[in-house]
C-alpha cells in the first residue's frame, strides 16, 4: 500500500507516487535566533515521520531543511528583525546567535531521534542563488523595482495566487501578519519584498544589482528548494502557520521561475497548545525539550505524546500527559528487552494505519491491544512493536541508562530512611512527596524503601 498524505491545496488525501529516484522532500527549518519549543519540533517530526514511512515500503528519499540565518524576519511590523535583536540581547555577533542556535537545533532533533536531512543549506549561503532567481523574475515581468529600491513581487502576475491558502488577492488587506514595515515602495498592498534596501541597516547586508541589501523570507525556500532538490518537490512540510503567507508566496515565485508546478503535494502540521494555551514567548508559556529533560523525563516521551494525536489535529500538551509518555515508554521497552534477538515483523494492520495519513494514534491503539493480548506470545509481541518502531522511532529496543542520583535527592531518601526507623511519619510522607515531585518514584517494602526514576 502507499502511502496517501493529505494534500492542503487539493483538500484531499493523495498518494504518494513511488519513483524510481528518492522521493523530494522539502521542510521549512528554522530560523535560528532562540532555541525551538516543543511547538516548532512537531513541524520536524512530521517529515521525519513521512520520511520513516516511505522508507519502510522501499522508498529511497532525499530531505532538505533550510536553515534560516539571514536576519530579515520580522512580524507585527516590529522595528528590528530576530537574529540582530537577539544579537544586541546576548553582545555577539549575529551569526555567532545563528551558529549558537542552529547547534542547539541539532542537538534537539538528535534528543528526539529525528532522522538528520541529507542537507542542511544556509541561507546565508544561497545569497548569490536568491539574486539569479530575482533578476530572473524581474526579467519575466513577475518582479520589479520599488520606488524604495526594493525588488517586490507581482502578486498579480501570477494569475492562481491563493489556491493553496484560500486567500484571494482582492480580499487581502494591508499590514498582514509577517509583512515588513517601511516597504513603501510597492504598487499593490500585497506584493512581497524579494530583495530588502539596506538602509540604515549595518549588518547582515550584501551587494546586489539592486544596492546593498539582504533578501526576503519567501525568495530563499524558493531558491533553496529548486537547486537542491532539481525544481520537483514530491512533499513540502511545514506548519500550518506557515501556509500563507510564506508558502502561498513561495509556490508563487517557483512556479513563475519553472513554468510549472513545482511541489507535488504541501502537508501542514497543526498547532501545539500547552495547558491549554498557545505556545509563545510572549505569553510565557514556552516548553523547551531541555526543560522535559530536565525533569527527569525520557525526551522520547515527547515524541510519543506528539504521536498520540494526529499531526494535522491541533494538539493540547501538558506534563501529565508527558508523564504517562514516559511510563508508557518504559513499559514498552521492558517488554522488549526480554528477547533481544527478535526482529521486526511485518504487521499489515499497523503498515495500513502508518499509509492512511500516518494514522499514529491507530498504530499506538494496535500497539495496546497487542500488548494486553494474552493469546499472543512475547514474540510476536516484540516483532510487532519493532516493526511499528521503524516508524514510530521510539527507540523501543534501547534500554537508556537512568541518569546519576543528585547528592540532594540521595540525601533526602537517607533523612526518609532515618524518618521510616522513627515511625516519624509525617515527615517520612512529606520527603515521599518531595522526592516523587523531583522525578523519583517510592516503593516501601516491609524492612526497607526501593526507588526507581519516574
């Protein structure tokens, strides 16, 4: 069976059509002034997932991932752009901010097993790319030079601009969310700026045809995309957020450049809340996989809990549903730790729920089922969870070693000891709770306490 993901342009689940070179895949990656929340690493799973997919039917696949690191990106007409601002933040220099984070970015897919792409490129480094591309455009009648020396976009030169977003062009209204402040220079509200006039601006600028400068957002998918994936991109991810106007305006410059249409089929990733609420640094409600780490849980819990709800549903997190990851996950592995030598086997129900859209929360369903099966042998328990965990990436046949016991908490299971002698129990309760809250769990024997790690 292949795979069928469901395209947001069409509205409908498409099949991904195997070929006999890898199949193109193109991800929106980060911008690199922060470290990504666990909202930004669920965009990352998602092609890591369709990656994991295909490659189980056979499938060779090339994924590419841009980095953003040029400082240019700006919403809510903020006066400053991200990697500078923070640069002025931290006193470096803005591409050691973009190194700093792009680091941190890596170390976060590695934490979550997310398959490295075969390539990385910088936009930093595509900036001669991005200037052919334009000058093309601008030859091509779909570009041209602003009254403000910016180069923008002729949104009405390509003729089914909104078909992937459902905007139209004479329902767009000015100041949407991501359009620059100070671009005067525009014939019509909703073109984009290719090429950005330096200004006043010092860093972060290069030479143009068109005066110093630093490009748009949307010029550096495009440019990014057709050069590395040779103008045909079978899946393009990102999140939903990204949908217009990012990739609304991106399929709009590669498809003027191509005469074609470039991407096959576009999947969007919903949003995360947490607790309820959404995930952003203004609303202080930002979670960091450092910080599940630091509380003592498995990082592979998160991706588990992001598997538990379908990636184009909008999903709510929250540290209880982290925790029952976490136990879920141990359990999981202590099954199949107890035969080692078991390989993975093939289970058609869990390959049709991984093909049908990556039907996830199906798959753990299956996983549950089997795992209380009493008819079924450990065997063919473990090779069904290995099979699913070629997709799933759980990492179900790693048992990881618990990290070392602070001296604080060795301390307090010491005074609860001495607390348990005393038949002080109050205070022996009081350190139980104190320790099960820092990520350890008590079990009082008839002579003595056990504890393990959460």
């Amino acid at each position: 069976m292949q795979l069928h993901l469901y395209d947001t342009k069409t509205r409908g689940d498409i099949a991904v059509a195997m070929q006999e070179r890898p199949i193109h895949i193109y991800c929106c990656g980060p911008t690199v002034y922060r470290n990504a929340h666990v909202g930004n690493l669920r965009t990352f799973l998602l092609s890591d997932l369709i990656r994991r997919a295909l490659e189980l039917s056979g499938q060779k696949v090339t994924l590419i991932q841009n980095i953003t690191d040029v400082g240019h990106m700006s919403d809510d007409f903020e006066a400053e752009d991200k990697i500078l601002a923070q640069s002025t933040v931290e006193n470096i220099d803005p591409f050691e901010i973009a190194r700093k984070y792009e680091e941190k970015f890596h170390a976060d897919l590695a934490l979550l097993n997310i398959i490295p792409a075969d390539r990385y490129p910088r936009a930093s480094e595509c900036i001669p790319m991005m200037q052919e591309l334009i000058a093309k455009l601008i030859a091509n009648k779909n570009a041209y030079i602003g009254s403000d020396g910016c180069v923008y976009f002729d949104a009405k030169s390509y003729p089914t601009y909104g078909e992937l977003s459902g905007n139209r062009l004479d329902a767009l209204k000015p100041g949407h969310r991501f359009e620059f402040s100070g671009e005067d220079g525009k014939r019509f509200h909703a073109d984009w700026a290719l090429w950005k006039a330096a200004g006043a601006r010092k860093k972060m600028i290069w030479d143009s045809p068109w005066g110093p400068g630093f490009p748009g957002w949307h010029i550096e998918c495009s440019a990014m995309s057709l050069k590395f994936l040779d103008e045909v991109v079978d899946v393009h991810v990102g999140g939903i957020d990204l949908r217009f106007p990012h990739h609304e305006n991106e399929r709009a410059q590669s498809n003027s450049l191509s005469g074609k249409e470039i991407v096959v089929l576009w999947s969007h990733g919903e949003h995360l809340l947490f607790e309820g609420r959404k995930m952003s640094k203004s609303s202080g409600n930002v979670v960091l996989l450092q910080d599940v780490v630091k509380k003592g849980f498995d990082p592979l819990a998160i991706r588990l809990a992001l598997l538990e709800n379908r990636y184009r549903s909008q999903m709510d997190l929250s540290w209880d549903s982290i925790a029952a990851a976490h136990s879920t996950l141990r359990r999981w592995r202590k099954l199949v730790s107890q035969s080692p030598s078991i390989s993975p086997f093939p289970t058609p129900e869990i390959s049709h729920a991984i093909n049908a859209d990556l039907d996830t929360p199906r798959v753990i369903q299956i996983l549950r089922e089997i795992e209380k099966n009493g008819k079924l042998s450990a065997e063919s328990k473990i090779g069904a969870f290995l099979f699913a965990d070629l997709v799933l990436g759980l990492r179900l046949d790693h048992q990881a070693a618990p990290p070392p016991l602070p001296n604080h908490l060795a301390q307090m299971l010491s005074d609860r000891e001495y607390a348990r002698d005393s038949k002080n129990w109050a205070e022996s309760d009081r350190l139980r709770q104190e320790l099960e809250s820092s990520g350890l769990v008590i079990k009082d024997g008839p002579t003595a306490q056990e504890w393990e790690w959460r």
